[in-house]
C-alpha cells in the first residue's frame, strides 16, 4: 500500500498502514511542523538529517 496523507487541523501529515502488524505510522517531521510548541532546540536538523540518510 502507497504512503497516504491525512490532514489535520489543517497540516498534511504522512502516513503508512503496515497491514502485517495491523498498525499506522505517521511521519514525525509532519508532526513536529504541525506543532511548533513541541520544538527543541536542533531537533528539527536532527529529524531533517534522519530523513536524508533514510532516503539514500
């Protein structure tokens, strides 16, 4: 199954149902971009270098 995007509160946030194990995986860049108050000093570059190793 293709990633899907659920929006909410207005955000696109990306997700993937693993149907093996019967659960949703939501992408934690989208999350921390919806929400700004959850931001930590270089978590957002940590999180932006995570994602590029992963897509390599």
């Amino acid at each position: 199954m293709p990633p899907s995007l659920v929006i909410i509160e207005g955000y696109k946030i990306r997700r993937h149902y693993d149907e093996q194990a019967e659960t949703w995986h939501f992408s934690i860049i989208d999350i921390i971009q919806a929400h700004p108050e959850v931001r930590l000093p270089g978590c957002w570059e940590l999180l932006e270098t995570i994602e590029e190793q992963a897509e390599k």
